[in-house]
C-alpha cells in the first residue's frame, strides 16, 4: 500500500493528476474495467444516479432514509463532503472508515498502474468498490460535475434523477443552459427511468432523455405535487402518497420517491410520514444559540440563494438579520448577493485563507450596497457577527460548503448546539 493514512493519501490525490477537474469516461472506466466495477456484482443490485446544480444532496439522502427504512442495504455517494471526507461515502447511514477507504485507494492505485486519476476519479472508484465489496443492495451515486463525462456516469443507472438545471460551473459546463441540460441529461439509460424534477424544464433535457430511449417523468406532466396546510400529496399514475411538508427541498424529496416507485418498491407510508424529520447537514440548517437564530446553508449560485431567500422569507424573524458570506471566484458572486441582499441588514465578508479558489472578502464586499465588514476569516466573522447582534436576530452563514464547515468547526469548539430547533 502506497500509504497507510486517509490523509496521506488525500494529499497525494491532489497532486498526482496534472489538473484537479479533466472531464471524460475513458481513463477511469479503463481502471474501473480492471477492478470489474462497471456493473454490479449481484444483478439483484440497483444503480440510482442524481444529477443537477442544486438539490442533488437532499434527493440522496431522502433516497438513502426511504431505502433503509424498507429494510435495503444502501451504499451513498455524494460530494463534497462538509466536514469529513468519509462523508461522502457511506454505507447504510454511516461514513466509511479510513481503513476501509484507504484499502480502496490501494486497490485502484493497484490497478491503474500508468493512468493518472484525479482526487475526485479516485473517490468516485472508491466508493464503486467499497459498495462492490459489502453487497450492498443499492448504489446511489451523486454527479459531481455535469453527467455525461462525469466519473459517476462509468455506471449504467437503473433510475436517473435531474433535480434542477442551472447556471453554476459555466467554466467546464458554459454558459449556455441548453447544453448544461444535454449535459446532465447523459446519464439517462435506453429504457429506464429519468425523473426530472424541475418545475421549469429545460427542452433540452427532454430532447437528450427522448434520444436516450428514456422513460422521461416529468414534474407537473408525469407527475404532480401538490402542498395544501402542512402537508403533500403526490400522484404518479395509480400511485399516491400524503406526507408531511419536507424540511428538504419538496422538488428533491418527489423525485426520490418517484424514482424509488419506477422500480417496483412498495414504499412503507409510515416511514413517509417521517420525511418532515429528514435533515441534512448545511442545508437551511436552523438552531438556536446565544439568543440568536441561526441559519446555515451552502447556497453558492443564484438558483440556490433564490431559493434559500424565499424560504428564509417564510421564517418569523422579527430582529435584524446579519449574513456571513465567503464563497469561490469562480461563482456568480453578484447573482448570487442579489437574491439575498433584500433581506440582509448587515454583512460580513470573510476570506477563506489557504483556499486558491476563493474570492476575497473585498471583492465581495463591492457588491453590496452600504458598509459591509470584511474579515480575515470565517471565524473572525462570526464574533464580530456576535458582537454586533442582539438576542432575537438572525446570523446567516452561505456561500460555500467550505464557509458552513469553517463555522460548523468554531461554533462547535464555542460550545453550540447546531442541533435543528425542534431536533435537541
């Protein structure tokens, strides 16, 4: 084995492969075909596949609690991970161990002998084994970038989801929303489902799935939704299912489930009622501490802030409200402010100091209107956010996975329950 530590190994994935993103199947399908991971090795096995710019960790983790609760064991793929990298591998609820992930690495580093794979092509591979190795009933991958030339889509799927198509990566996807569609839609199959969850779909992606021979379901066509006093009720043909109001996005949590129907799964409607319980870390994360309210949620382009701001809109927040923000370069930074900026009564810009892709905090602060605060960094943030709030106000943490994990860390170390109110 090249190395014995999870670290070590990270720190050398981040450096072997000349760039950190290279879009294309045939090197990692060349040492997935080596490792026979390119299918499943009981046919029993089912391959869900989530793709789209924001929703794609909320439909995961709703498919991987739906699944559980029927009794499947369940493999999860997701990225990128908030906390820990062992995050975004985990088997039946829970995170890989570094044991188990660094035995990976050692087989695919093994077998890939003259290939050079990047971070995310090794823990894509990673996680194909881990699920090949424990027999796990249900593999449920999510995209990392795009669909068709993504690591993840080396595996036929059994179901696909699209759960939303928005401008976000344009320097690998462009800034034409009609191939970002044809590019997510690259992971529908000839003959198997595509649920596409979108409220304004894309003509595109319905084009892609049609000449994929795809079974396309369509949110409001195929079926609908609707929310009346709390609750939901879903119809897709003889099929409905009533559930509490999901704390997860509800066009996310419908896709799950319909994806879960197309294959023939009886879903428990008890477990169903639990969906309203269902969080998922740095997602409209809500808790209470030091008086204020507390709102944390990895909102980085502007569909995601958008969102995020009507939600926040519904909240009974009657104090001032104080937004935290670090986020990349690379993002939509204007668009992204604009849909939070009504609602923000004072903001505080942070650096992400040794994070090359990050935008600084002065950049950011020239976007906003008024005298913004900007500080070294996220922590610095968060006391001056403290200090310049008073009980019953609202602090806002977004921009970026790496922004919620920096506050998650201090706001821990500072003795906080970041538990969700209601969730203590």
């Amino acid at each position: 084995m090249r190395f014995e530590r999870l670290s070590d190994w990270l720190r050398w994935q981040e450096q072997h492969h000349p760039s950190a993103i290279e879009l294309g199947l045939g090197r990692v399908r060349q040492v997935a075909s080596r490792l026979d991971l390119l299918a499943p090795a009981r046919a029993a096995t089912k391959v869900i596949t989530v793709a789209g710019t924001n929703g794609k960790g909320s439909a995961v983790a709703t498919l991987a609690a739906l699944l559980r609760a029927q009794g499947a064991s369940v493999g999860a793929y997701t990225s990128p991970h908030l906390m820990d990298y062992n995050e975004r591998i985990r088997v039946n609820g829970e995170p890989a161990s570094d044991a188990l992930i660094c035995n990976a690495f050692a087989a695919i580093d093994a077998c890939a002998q003259d290939i050079s794979l990047t971070y995310f092509e090794f823990g894509t591979l990673a996680a194909l084994w881990i699920f090949q190795q424990l027999a796990v009933d249900y593999w449920v991958l999510e995209v990392g970038l795009g669909g068709r030339l993504d690591a993840v889509n080396i595996v036929d799927a059994d179901v696909a989801i699209i759960t939303s198509i928005a401008l976000d990566h344009q320097d690998w996807l462009g800034d034409d929303i009609a191939q970002i569609g044809r590019e997510k839609a690259g992971i529908a199959r000839a003959g198997k489902p595509l649920v596409y969850a979108d409220a304004e779909p894309q003509a595109s992606v319905l084009e892609a799935a049609q000449a994929a021979g795809a079974q396309c379901l369509l949110t409001g066509r195929d079926y609908t939704v609707r929310t009346f006093a709390g609750q939901c009720e879903l119809r897709w043909g003889a099929h409905t299912l009533a559930f509490p109001e999901p704390h997860l996005p509800l066009p996310s949590v419908s896709a799950a489930l319909v994806a879960l129907l197309s294959l023939g799964l009886a879903i428990n409607p008890v477990w169903v009622q639990r969906l309203g319980d269902l969080r998922v870390p740095g997602r409209f994360q809500q808790f209470t501490w030091q008086g204020r309210q507390w709102l944390l949620d990895v909102a980085h382009n502007p569909a995601a802030c958008k969102y995020f701001a009507e939600r926040a809109r519904a909240l009974d927040a009657r104090g001032r409200t104080h937004a935290i923000v670090a986020m990349m370069a690379d993002k939509d930074q204007a668009g992204a402010l604009s849909e939070l900026a009504p609602l923000v009564d004072e903001w505080f810009f942070a650096n992400l100091p040794g994070n090359p892709r990050a935008a600084r905090a002065e950049q950011l602060a020239a976007l906003v209107p008024g005298s913004p605060r900007t500080l070294a960094d996220v922590p610095a943030a968060l006391n001056q956010a403290l200090k310049d709030s008073r009980a019953g106000d609202s602090i806002w943490v977004l921009g970026s996975f790496f922004t919620v994990a920096a506050a998650l860390q201090w706001l821990q170390a500072q003795g906080a329950d970041v538990a969700p109110a209601g969730n203590n």
